[in-house]
C-alpha cells in the first residue's frame, strides 16, 4: 500500500515535470503536484537519482533560489553511467589513457570534430546492455559525451547566426515562444538587461 502510494506521487510528479520542462517550478507547486504528500522533495530525488532525469536546484544554477526546481530536458541521462560506482569509472578512463576509444578525442582537450567543445568523456558499454552486456570492466570503455550522443555522424558544424534566425522565423508562433523561453532560461542577466530591467 504504502510503496503503491510512493511510485503514485512519484509518477505524479513525473508527469508535472515532463508537462514543464524548462520552468522554474516553486516547492508549493511540486508538492500540489505530488498530491500533497509530505515527502514530495524526496520523490523528486528519486527522479533526479534513480531516473536520471536532470532537475535542476540552486545547487547547480546560480539563478536558482532555494525551494526552485527545473527541468532541464525530458530525455533522462541513461541509466548505464548512473550505475557505474566512481572507482569503476575512474579505472576504466585511467585505462583508456583518458582518450574516446571510439574517436580518439583526449579529455579536456578541444573535441577534433567540433573544437568549440571541450571533450568529456563517459563511461560506455562495449557490447550493449540490451544485448546483454554487463557492467564489468572488461565490457567497459571511455566514450566522449558526442559519441556517446551518437551525434558524430550528424552535422557537428554550428549553424550561423543567419541560418538559425531563418529557422526561428519559419517556425510556429508557440515554437517561437519555446526557443524565447529557452534562451530567457538560459541568459536570465543578458535578458534582463536587454529589457531594460538592470
Ligand atoms: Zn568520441
């Protein structure tokens, strides 16, 4: 009863959160969302914990106050690097000489197919966990965050200011107000200032 209870308000929550991905949401909101349960904070680090989703506290935004959450994105980091216990982690990059196995790109150094980047690297699996890869470290490798994206083949080059601004301007008007949204998120100072508020 009392865990049929726990993964309801957790749900719950879930569900609020994926309905205001990138809005700050205040700890009166969450807890109405949760169904009023007393221990709503605590359903929400399970999501950040357990589900991987990247909710957002003051803790890693500095325009965040105390008691405000954000959904960053609706796509949970998968669950593989959650797993994977710091020494494992530490081990295997030590290993791999700090380098993507599948790219070659070095830790910390500029990304060789997109320089504006720094790499970083994560730990991957070499034969997959839903082709029945474990977790040992001899199934395990360093892999830069964009092969681990799976975006290396796509175009890496960044648009220009103009092809973006010709891409915002085709777009729906409510497509128009996320990318808004995502950017007054995003440069809560600069936006501020360009309103004239500061
Ligand atoms: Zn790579």
């Amino acid at each position: 009863m009392a865990t049929a209870k726990k993964s309801g308000a957790r749900a719950r929550l879930r569900k609020y959160f994926l309905a205001n991905v990138g809005r700050m949401l205040s700890s009166d909101e969450l807890r109405k969302a949760s169904g009023n349960i007393s221990e709503w904070a605590r359903r929400v680090r399970e999501l950040r914990t357990e589900e991987g989703f990247q909710i957002l506290t003051n803790n890693d935004r500095a325009d965040l106050k105390p008691g405000e959450y954000l959904l960053l994105d609706p796509k949970p980091i998968p669950a593989f690097t959650r797993d994977i216990s710091k020494e494992v982690r530490a081990f295997v990059l030590d290993r791999n000489g700090f380098t993507c196995l599948m790219c070659g790109a070095v830790a910390g150094e500029p990304h060789p197919a997109d320089p504006s980047r720094k790499t970083r690297l994560h730990i991957g699996h070499i034969v997959d966990k839903s082709m029945g890869g474990t977790d040992d470290v001899s199934n395990l490798r360093a892999v830069c965050s964009i092969c681990n994206e799976g975006a290396r083949n796509l175009t890496l080059d960044r648009p220009s200011l103009l092809k973006l601004l010709i891409q915002v301007r085709r777009a729906t008007g409510a497509d128009q107000i996320g990318v808004l949204r995502w950017l007054l998120l995003k440069f809560p100072q600069q936006s501020a200032e360009l309103l004239g508020l500061k």
